[in-house]
C-alpha cells in the first residue's frame, strides 16, 4: 500500500490539494513580509478573520469593530424589513406589489449577506448577528412599544427556512 500523509483521503491514491498561491494565503506587509491568514473551519474567538471580502479586515482592530458593527446593523435591519409597513393595509395596486417585491428581495439580500458573514467562524460575528436579530426583534414585533389599538402585521410574510 502507498504511504499516505495524515491529510490524504483513504483511496485518493496520496493526491493532495494544490498549494495555495500567495495572492490565495496571505497578504505582504511592510518590507516584503509575508504575513499568512488562516481559514477556520470551527468556530474561534479573535479579531484576526476574514469576513465577506478577501483580507477584510484581516489583522486590523479597528476595521474588525467595524464588521461587527456592519453585521449588527444588517441584523437588526433585516428584523425591520420582516416587521414594518410602508403600504397602506389591503393595498392591491402595482406600486405597492412592486414596493413589497422590492422590500423582500432586499431582505433576503441582506439575510445571505449575514449568512456569509457568520461563516466566518468568527464567534464575535455571531454573537452580534444574534445580537442584531434579538434587539431588532424587541423593537419592531415584541409589542413592547406599539399601541393595543395599532395595526399588527407587516408588508411582508414572515422568513421561510
């Protein structure tokens, strides 16, 4: 039988991915230092990640806070579209049917848009897209805030799984 590394499959003959290049793992620094960033296939705690774009926002602390920020905000904006009412009850005009085409395809826009990002891996991402959803959840359908009187409802139907 063929020697095979600890990262070769049973039956793949000792074939292993390609290397990646180094456009793929890693991004220069100052003075031509190679500074290499690691794909997570767990969840783990850091500010060290890459969330949504290739190198974003890579070793940075500041631009880190800022995806969550960003991811919050996508969160708890998503849990508005779910639960708002910009058309009149009953309206059945095309203006309106267009208005809530619109609204549902930016919700489920943004929805893949935090998918992505929590595919990070990155603990601090899902922390604050639960965190977005939670406190979006609370303002817009807890009925905390709204009248016994005001209308119930939204524009859209809820999210499908």
């Amino acid at each position: 039988m063929e020697d095979m590394d600890h990262g070769d499959m049973p039956g793949m003959g000792g074939m292993s991915p390609p290397p990646l290049s180094s456009s793929m793992n890693g991004t220069t620094g100052m003075h031509g230092m190679h500074h290499k960033m690691v794909m997570h296939m767990t969840f783990f705690w850091g500010k060290n990640a890459e969330i949504l774009f290739n190198g974003w926002p890579g070793t940075n602390t500041g631009m880190y806070v800022l995806a969550l920020v960003i991811v919050f905000v996508l969160s708890f904006l998503i849990e508005w579209l779910s639960h708002c009412r910009l058309t009149k009850p009953g309206s059945l005009n095309v203006a309106a049917g267009l208005l809530r085409t619109f609204l549902h395809a930016l919700r489920v826009g943004l929805a893949y848009i935090v998918m992505l990002a929590v595919m990070s891996f990155n603990v601090g991402v899902l922390l604050v897209a639960v965190a977005g959803h939670t406190l979006g959840f609370f303002f817009f359908a807890s009925r905390i805030f709204n009248k016994p009187a005001a209308v119930t409802g939204s524009d859209l139907p809820p999210m499908s799984c």
